[in-house]
C-alpha cells in the first residue's frame, strides 16, 4: 500500500502515521524528521532547512524533491510506503507524479486529514516531541509516563522549535497559501479520502480503520 498524508501543520499526521506504519508495515517517510535528523547532525542539509522552517516556511522544492527521490529509490520501498508533508506544493506533486512513474509506483490514496484551525493552534501549542525517536505527545491529552522522558526511548520530551506561537501561525499561513492547493490537484485523480480528527484519539483512529478496510 503506498499513501500520502496530506494537512495542515498539527493535523495529525505523525499521530495517523504511527497506526499506518504499525498495521500495514509501510516505510515511513516524513520530510519534516529527516530535516530534524539532519539539523540535529548538522549536516548542510540540516543548516540549509533549519533557517527555512525556523521562519515557518518550506525548504526549497529542489532540495526537498531530490531529497525524496533518493528515498524512494531504495530497496525497501517497495513493501509499501507512508509519505508524511510531502508533497507540499504544486510543483512537488508534479515531481512525485512524474517519479512514481518513472518507479513504476502506484498511489493507493491521499489521506486528508482536517481539523479546525483553533484547535491545531492548541494542539501544537501543548505537543511535546522526543528528541531521540521524535515521537509525539501532548500536556494534556497524551502525557509521557514519566514527565519529561520518552515512553519509547527514554529520550528527553521537549517542545519544538517552531512550535512557538509565531512561528504556527507562519507555517499555517504557509499551508494555504502552498499546500491546500493539493486537495485541487488530488481530488479529481479519484485519490482523495478525508479523515475527521477534530474528535478524540479513538474516534479518529476508528475512521482510519474504517478507511484501511476499504483497501484489504
Ligand atoms: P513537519 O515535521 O512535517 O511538520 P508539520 O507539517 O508542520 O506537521 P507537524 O509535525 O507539526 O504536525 P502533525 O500533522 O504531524 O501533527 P501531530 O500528529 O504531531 O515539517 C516541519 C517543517 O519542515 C515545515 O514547516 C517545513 O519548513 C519543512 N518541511 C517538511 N516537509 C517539507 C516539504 N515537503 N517541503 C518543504 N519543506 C518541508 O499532532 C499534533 C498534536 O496534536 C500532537 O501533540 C498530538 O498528540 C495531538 N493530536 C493529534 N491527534 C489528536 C487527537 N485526535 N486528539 C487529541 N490530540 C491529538
């Protein structure tokens, strides 16, 4: 199965990303954690991304798009693969477009996943992220064990850099000005599915059950 998560910043799409992953065994590739990964190496890449998304916005299409490439042409693709904020503008799903052809990849769906935008403001306001493994958590909703550390890897949890206030509110602004836009380019490919998670954890992973079932 090979899918696309498509929403706003702190829609969800690590959370969906963790059941997708776990149930269907897919590859899981999440631009925003290799940027991370590569920021906390210091690697060009890392410096190059770091003062985009500091400022809430995209890293540059060319690095972004060869990045992606270059993952979707290992080996273990093709088990099946999750992509998490990719594409994010116009010009990168063309790319996918021409390079899931030029693979001979076929997309299974794009998951939609919407919530409103006053409670992403207050989700994100609350995420809480492991620095080792990245996984998420939130202050009041989904507390680590322990406080501070990692359930999975005993990482310490803290809160994201471009977590702060200003910096959502430009990453929103972001989203739709240059990836809402993708809803336009997915829908009459017949790849679109909308998943609600403005509701609990449970009634949004329920309808994401519901919609896997559509594909066994
Ligand atoms: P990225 O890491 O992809 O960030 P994002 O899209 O802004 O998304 P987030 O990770 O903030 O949120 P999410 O949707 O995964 O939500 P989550 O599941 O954590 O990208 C970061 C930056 O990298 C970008 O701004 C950009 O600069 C750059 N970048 C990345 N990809 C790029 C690309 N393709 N091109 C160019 N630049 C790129 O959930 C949020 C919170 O809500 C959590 O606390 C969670 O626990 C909670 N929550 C979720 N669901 C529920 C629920 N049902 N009930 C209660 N709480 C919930």
């Amino acid at each position: 199965m090979n899918v696309i998560l498509l929403g706003a910043p702190g829609s969800g799409k690590g959370t969906m990303a963790e059941i997708l992953v776990k149930e269907k065994h897919l590859v899981h590739i999440a631009t925003g954690d290799i940027f991370r990964f590569n920021i906390k190496q210091q690697t060009e890449l890392g410096k190059e991304a770091k003062s985009y998304i500091d400022q809430g916005l995209l890293v540059p299409d060319a690095v972004t798009i060869k990045m992606v490439k270059d993952r979707l042409q290992k080996d273990d693709v093709k088990q099946g693969f999750l992509l998490d904020g990719f594409p994010r503008s116009l010009s990168q799903a063309e790319a996918l477009t021409k390079m899931l052809s030029e693979l001979d990849l076929k997309l299974d769906f794009v998951l939609a996943i919407d919530v409103p935008e006053e409670q992403i403001v207050e989700r994100l306001a609350g995420r809480r992220v492991c620095l080792d493994c990245g996984a998420s958590y939130h202050i009041v909703s989904k507390q680590p064990k322990d406080a501070g550390v990692c359930d999975n890897c005993h990482g310490a949890v803290v809160q994201r850099e471009d977590d702060k206030a200003e910096t959502v509110l430009k990453r929103l602004h972001t989203y739709h000005e240059q990836t809402q836009p993708l809803l336009a380019y997915y829908e009459p490919l017949n790849l679109l599915r909308h998943l609600d998670n403005s509701g609990d954890y449970q009634s949004s992973y329920t309808a994401l059950r519901e919609i896997l079932a559509d594909f066994d």
